[in-house]
C-alpha cells in the first residue's frame, strides 16, 4: 500500500513539474521507490509455474487488464486531456500500462529465473547491457533493466527479511534514506534523471557509454539500498484498515492515472504554477487521498469487476451454483 501509494505520488509530480522542489521530490521516490516495487512483486512470483491454473490467473489478472485498460488509457488523454500520445496500442505500453506488461513476462520467465541463484549476478550484467536497447517496443528496456530487482526477490527467503527487523538496520535506514535525499538534490550532477526510469538508451544520454554503465550500476546500488531502508521502517505488524487497503493494489494502479489526467483538465498545473509550494503540498497530499479512497472497500468493490472481468464473472457465477445447490 505505500509504494502503491507512491506510485500515485509520483505520477502526480507531473502536474506541478514546474514548482519548487518537484524535481527533488520526483527523484527521491523515483531512484528507489520503482526498485521496490519490482523488488516486492518478485518476492510475491515465486510461487508461479507454467501451470494451467497459474497462466490462467496471469491473462486474468495482467493481459486481459492490460489489453482494456491500455486502449481505455490512450483515448482518455487524447479526448479529455487533450494530450497527443503516439505509439501504436499495445505493442508500445502508454505512460502507467508498462508495468503490466513487463510484470507479466517475468512472470513468465519466473519458472527459469528461480531455478538458480546465478541468475542474480547475470540479471545484473543483463541490465546493464539493456541499456544499449533503444526499441521501446513491449517495454523491453525496462524489463531488461529492472530485472535485477525482480529476480532478487525471486531469491530472497522470508528469513532473510526478517533482518529487516533489527533495531541497528532501521536505525541505519534513516540517514541512508536522508542521505539519498540528498543525492536527489543533484541527480543532473552524478546522474540523469531518464535514468531513474530504466527506459532510456545510453544513445539518448549526454554520457559515453563507459560511464553509463558506470551510472546506472550506481543507480540501481542505490535504489536497493533505499528499497530496503524504505521496507525496513514501514511496520511488519498488521496495521488493520491500511494493510487491508494494500489488497486493492491493482484498483489504485490502473484508476488513479483517469483521475490525475482529469485534474490537469481542470486546470490544475495552472494553479500550482501561481501558487508553487502551496500547489506542491496540495498535490502531494490529493495524490495520498486518492490513493486511499481508491483503496477503500467500498471503491474497491465497486472497480474490481473492471480490474478482472472474467475473474469476477467466474466468482459470481460459483456464488450463483452454490447459493441454488441446496434448492436441486
């Protein structure tokens, strides 16, 4: 629920790109808060196989969403936000989709990735090389690209989590995180911020490509980093209400991004440009409520059907049998 969260946070920066401290606080979650979620989706994969009832769970709940949601995505900024978005549907995943389409071939690579914990160190050297892809086609830079963090999760048992827990670990996890704070202030200086995404070639870079190999090894170092500083002070505990909400993570994925675009219809950039700070406080904190009404029970009923047609057809139609069983 809070790296969801953050995704909504993040996405939401591009409505006060102009304001003070934006850039600070889009590079902060970005260098590492992208890393975690991989991270946190590899370690909830390794239980898939190519099984019958596996691959049906995976067109249920990854391709069918993104073959409606993507299209569904693309008119609405066309018409609504009045934004001109290219790329051919499907084949070049728009603005949020990518993740369900990378997501869901490295959970069809998974079977493969886990057999060995040698896939770790070549995951790297992929992701290193994915670089020098420049096709955006299907998102392959960045599922070259993150791969490292997703096959860690693959790999990481719950025991070595639970040194997560240790008091000097989530001691130290503070400045670390205070100290990648610090590093966001001069992304441009040490980085570029095209490489937070994983999706950009070396070509487009103003570097040589020795130092981008160079760069984005340090990149990824500190997005694990701060992944785990991050993981090592939300709490293990059940927080009842807000651990509840982080069942609803697909709901808050694929919605919020129809909302933010409506916002910035309304005029929303406008007044963050004539107000700055006001306007990035604001967004911060409309992106926060969004993310949690998204998440509400309520909502969450009410959008899942959309989220997984077939899936909440199948549950109905069981309901349905098994309510009228008694009466045969």
């Amino acid at each position: 629920m809070v790296l969801v969260t953050l995704v909504v946070v993040g996405h939401s920066i591009g409505l006060v790109e102009e304001t003070t401290g934006s850039h600070w606080v889009y590079d902060f979650i970005y260098l590492w808060h992208i890393p975690a979620f991989v991270f946190v989706s590899g370690y909830l994969s390794k239980s898939f196989e190519w099984d019958r009832r596996r691959l049906k769970s995976l067109v249920y709940t990854l391709a069918i969403p993104y073959l409606l949601f993507e299209p569904a995505l693309v008119y609405f900024r066309r018409t609504v936000a009045d934004e001109q978005v290219t790329g051919p549907l499907w084949l070049q995943p728009h603005w949020t989709m990518w993740y369900l389409i990378v997501l869901l071939m490295w959970r069809l690579v998974t079977p493969v990735l886990k057999r060995h914990w040698l896939f770790l160190p070549l995951s790297v050297i992929v992701s290193l090389l994915g670089g020098l892809w420049d096709d955006d086609s299907l998102m392959i830079p960045r599922f070259l690209g993150l791969l490292p963090f997703f096959v860690l999760g693959l790999h990481l048992q719950p025991r070595h989590l639970k040194h997560l827990d240790d008091v000097w670990v989530r001691v130290a996890a503070v400045p670390l995180l205070v100290g990648i704070g610090v590093m966001a202030l001069y992304t441009d200086t040490w980085a570029e911020t095209a490489l937070l995404w994983y999706d950009t070639g070396y070509d487009e870079l103003p570097i040589d490509n020795e130092i981008a190999f160079q760069t984005r090894l340090t990149v990824m170092m500190v997005g694990l980093v701060g992944a785990f500083s991050a993981m090592a002070l939300v709490p293990r505990r059940s927080l009842g209400w807000f651990t509840t909400m982080g069942t609803a993570t697909m709901v808050v994925y694929l919605f919020h991004g129809f909302v933010i675009k409506t916002v910035k219809a309304l005029g929303w950039p406008d007044f963050t440009a004539a107000e700055p700070t006001l306007g990035l406080v604001l967004t911060v904190l409309g992106a926060v409520a969004l993310s949690l009404v998204l998440a509400a029970p309520p909502v969450r009923r009410a959008l899942e059907p959309f989220t997984n047609p077939l899936g909440w057809a199948e549950r109905r139609r069981s309901r349905r049998d098994a309510a009228a069983a008694p009466l045969s």
